[in-house]
C-alpha cells in the first residue's frame, strides 16, 4: 500500500515546489529544485547498477560530464559558428540531448566492457580510473577552456518551450525523471530485471542456468551510463556551464552517497537520497549561520558525516526503506 | 547402443600436490544413473565443476552427447543440456520460489532480454513454471520467498531450477546431504521417478540411496577411477572395500 502511495505524494510535493517558492518569497529556490531532479536522474541510473546489478561502480560522474561537455561542446560550436567534424553544429536540444545519450551510452559500453571482467574492489576502483581518465581529458582539452570550463550562452532550445523560464525547465526536468523512473520500473520487473537481479544474488548459479552474465550487466551498464548521459546534459544547460568537475570522482562519490542514503536496490529511494543531499548541502550551512556558528559554515560534513553512517548502520534500506518498511523491496 | 551422454577422456587436473583428476575416463550412459562415489577429497565435487565448465582441466576432452565442450563457458553448456545442482544450496533467496523457478525457464528459452513486459505475468513462463512445482510439490510454497524455505523444501527448489531447464544430463551433487530419513526418501523416489528423462550423475555420501538408485557406479580415489561397474560388482570389489565401503 505504501509503495503506491509514496511516488504519488513525492510527485505531488515536486510538483508544488515552485509556487511554493514564490509563496514564501524566496523564488531563486526553484534552481536548487532543479539540482535535485538532475542528480535524481544520474543517482536512480546508479542504482539500476548498484542496487539490481551489484555492480558498485564509483565512476558515475563520467558519463555525467560527459552528458554535460557533448551539450557544452556542441552549444559552443553553435554559437561561434564553427563547424564539428566537418558537420554544422546545431543548439537544438532535441538533437543535442539524444547526442548526449549515445555519447554517454557508448563511453559506457567500451568502459563497461573493459571494467566487468573484474569485481567487487577492482571493479571500483578500475570505474574509478576510467572516470579520472576522462577528467584529465577534459582538464587538457585548451580548445574547450580546459581547467576553467566552457559558458554556455544559453540553454538548448526546445520547441514550444520557452527554455529561459527556469519554471519551464524545472518541470521539464521533472517530467523527464518521472520517465526515466517509469522506464526503469518496467525494466527492473521485465524478463531483463530479473536475470540481472538474479546475477546480483548468485552469478554462479545464474551462469548454470545458461545466462550469460556479461551480456546482461553491459546493458545495464549501457541504460545506466546513458541516463547519467541525460542528467548531464540538463546540468549543463541548468548551470550554462561546464567544466571538469562534473567528470571529478568527488561527484560520483557524491551521486553513490544519495543513493546509499535513499535506499540502495529501491527505485524511488535514491530520489530521496538526492532530496535529502542536496537539501543538506544547501541548508546546513545556513542553519549553521543562524545558529550563531559562521566557522562551521563550510564544514556543513561535519553533521552530514555522522548521518550517514547512522543511516548506513540502521537502516539497510536507506531512509526510503526506513519509510516503507518491509514493502521496500521489489521482489 | 547409442552414443553416451557423457564421455571424459584424459581428464587432468592438479592443484599443487593434489591431485584431482588423474587420468580419468569416464562415461555417462543414455539415460542411466551414474553414481560416483569415493572418500572426501576424491576429487568428485571438482569433477562435477570441471564437466560443468566452473574449473578448466588441465588436460584432456569433455564430450557431450558426442560434441567436444571442453572449450565452451559454462553458460554454453547449461544452454546445450547440461543442469547441475549445488552441493550447498544455491537458490535466489530475494526471489520468491515462483520467481526462481520462472528465471529458469527464462534461460532455457534464451529469452531474457524483454525490457517492457512484467516476467512474473507472463504465462509462458508462469504455466510451465507452475508445472514444474507441482511436480516438486512445492506448488503452495509459490509466493513465498526462497530464502525463508526450509532446509529440505530449498534443496527441493534447487532441483525444480535444474529440472526447468529439461537438461539431457543432470549432476546432482549430494542432493540428500542435510536431509532427513523421510525427505531423503522422497528425493529417492523422485530421482527414481525421473529415470529415463534425463541421464544423471549424483555424488551422494548415503549408500543406501546410492545402491537404491544406480545402474552404474563409479568409485574416486585421489583423483583415479579404481572402479566402474554395476552396483553388484562394485559392492563386492576388493579394491573399493579397502578405500571406501571399509572391511567388515
């Protein structure tokens, strides 16, 4: 019963959020919103991997930033006027975005490919390596502003979309995360779901059954990489910038804590890891200041810290299992 | 006499001083109960994972119903026929015994990647799923959960997934370790009920199943196959009263 009702009251709030903004008087909020849907995109693609694959990649933020430099790029190459392999570079977005996702989706199955005949600590660290890789790339690339990143004048137009309406994109991410969420549902309890499911409990004896392990986790490798491909290329049009830190590995330790805090092999729960993250980050700090304690402002972890592993030793589940109890699970 | 379901040849495997397969030869006839017997470190339970593919021998030819698969992963063996069961219990415990039983069926269609449609609704997997707990009689333990199964109804459940993928050979690997009196005869009389679909080869410990079972034994010794024959012949040989059976 539960289970039903929580995505429907969570949609509810996230639909309310902007007027609720602006009723309170403080209407910048809607940009932090924004953030939260974003990062829930790239955290319930991390944890197709994680929480249905027990593939625990420490790499996310690659194919994140990478999302993020193909709209970047692109929109660059638009704006100066300046051909991109020989072709006219365009700012649409629906071609943009799509680009993103294969760009994303192919980086993930040459990293997918190389890093799965590894596991457990291998396996991170190797997702891990792969990802600073690509983060010394783009720090190198002089062309696109290397360390200090590349502005984007404005975000990828959108037909019918009036894209410099920041509650316009708000929503628009909103919808896309409802679809994504929507896609991984039905996966996770497709024919596709339940093999890489039944790999994450035993790999062995799913091999006995005739199921080729490496098939099914590259795919899901591949679904992961290109939602986190999505993600990115709404970060860089939400921020109107990209640079080298969305492909840093701090990210994808930040996107893998909203996922353990949320509710790791849950659907909906590293949407709220990515609620309660985000909403710490922001307002910690501000609550430090109001409290009097301007000096622990920038050590808002130094709460966060302690939470998590509060979180971690008490509730398996995360807070989303916390909140379901033993419904929680998807069997 | 038609071809064999299993035939090994030269079979080697070392690990260090141990040796595990020394030289074997075997063959698993059409449709027989092949039991291999011998004390504990035999090699037997490596054997089974050599001929299933987990272990690479390190010399020497696995032929399955006449096809070299001694180079073939183990996921191509299970697809060519060949099922096999745990000797510690190896079931999907998140998944409920319906579920577990419906992936198996999944595999053996080679159907598994469906992105959209739920796999649990689906009656092509669900009928013959069903089918084949009715015939473990595990039909009113369907929407439990595996992991909260008894002892003996797990190794029931680890049977049903190696019997959905209608294997031409099974390898039971001690499928009444643990059990009692009463559920071991049961699986007893189930394996006797199974004679003729499939060709098996068990490991088991218990000589009473054993001899009740078999048209064939084979008996392991560190690594070396000292006997092969017909359960009549083996129960009086010298050589396996000396290593195994013990002199009474």
């Amino acid at each position: 019963m539960r289970r039903r009702i929580f995505p429907l009251i969570g949609l509810a709030v996230f639909m309310m959020l902007p007027p609720l903004a602006t009723w309170i008087g403080e209407p910048y909020l809607v940009s932090t919103f924004t953030r939260i849907v974003i990062f829930a995109i790239a955290a319930v693609t991390l944890d197709l991997l994680i929480g249905f694959g027990g593939m625990v990649s420490f790499g996310h933020a690659a194919f994140f930033g990478l999302g993020a430099y193909v709209s970047g790029i692109i929109a660059h190459h638009a704006a100066e006027q300046i051909t991109l392999f020989g072709l006219p570079a365009t700012d649409q977005a629906l071609i943009i975005w799509p680009l993103a996702i294969l760009v994303s989706a192919a980086a993930a199955l040459v990293i997918g490919f190389l890093s799965l005949r590894t596991s457990g600590v291998h396996f991170i660290m190797i997702t891990l390596a792969f990802a600073q890789m690509l983060y010394f790339l783009f720090v190198s690339m002089e062309k696109y502003g290397g360390d200090d990143g590349l502005m984007m004048l404005e975000r990828n137009p959108l037909p019918g979309l009036d894209m410099s309406d920041d509650w316009s994109f708000y929503y628009l991410c909103l919808g896309l995360l409802a679809v994504v969420l929507f896609i991984l549902g039905r996966l996770i309890n497709a024919r596709f779901g339940m093999v890489l499911r039944s790999i994450k409990q035993s790999g062995p004896r799913a091999r006995s059954l005739g199921i080729s392990s490496l098939a099914y986790r590259l795919t899901a490798f591949c679904i992961a990489g290109a939602g986190a491909g999505l993600a990115g290329a709404l970060m860089a049009n939400h921020n109107g910038f990209v640079s080298p830190a969305l492909l840093h590995w701090t990210l994808s330790g930040d996107i893998l804590i909203m996922v353990v805090l949320g509710g790791i092999g849950t659907l909906y729960g590293p949407v709220l890891g990515a609620v309660i993250f985000l909403a710490l980050e922001e307002f910690l700090p501000l609550a430090f200041e109001g409290a009097g304690l301007p000096g622990f402002k920038e050590h808002w972890r130094v709460v966060f810290g302690p939470l998590l592993i509060v979180i971690v030793l008490f509730a398996k589940s995360g807070l989303y299992g916390f909140l379901l109890g033993k419904e929680a699970a998807d069997v | 006499m038609s071809e064999p379901a299993l035939s090994l040849s030269g079979l080697n495997k070392r690990f260090g001083a141990v040796v595990a397969a020394d030289n074997l030869e075997l063959e698993v006839a059409a449709g027989e109960i092949h039991a291999l017997i011998g004390p504990n470190g035999a090699g037997k339970t490596t054997l089974i994972a050599q001929i299933s593919g987990e272990l690479a021998p390190d010399s020497g030819r696995i032929r399955f119903l006449g096809r070299d698969i001694t180079g073939l992963a183990v996921h191509e063996r299970s697809r060519a026929g060949l099922g096999r069961t745990y000797q510690i219990t190896s079931v999907f415990k998140d998944f409920n015994v319906l579920n577990n039983v419906i992936l198996a069926v999944m595999a053996r269609k080679g159907q598994g990647f469906g992105f959209v449609r739920p796999a649990r609704s689906d009656p092509t997997l669900r009928d013959p799923a069903m089918e084949i707990l009715r015939q473990m009689g595990l039909e009113a333990r369907a929407r439990d959960k595996a992991g909260a199964l008894s002892h003996g109804e797990q190794r029931q459940l680890e049977l049903a997934l190696a019997l959905a993928l209608k294997p031409k050979l099974l390898m039971l690997d001690e499928p009444m370790a643990g059990m009692g009196p009463e559920d071991g005869q049961n699986m007893v009389e189930f394996l006797q009920g199974l004679k003729g679909d499939c060709a098996m080869l068990l490991v088991e410990h218990d000589m009473d199943a054993v001899f009740a079972l078999a048209d064939t034994i084979s008996v392991l010794d560190y690594g070396r196959l000292i006997a092969s024959g017909p359960p009549e012949t083996i129960r009086t040989d010298e050589a396996v009263r000396r290593a195994y059976l013990g002199t009474d």
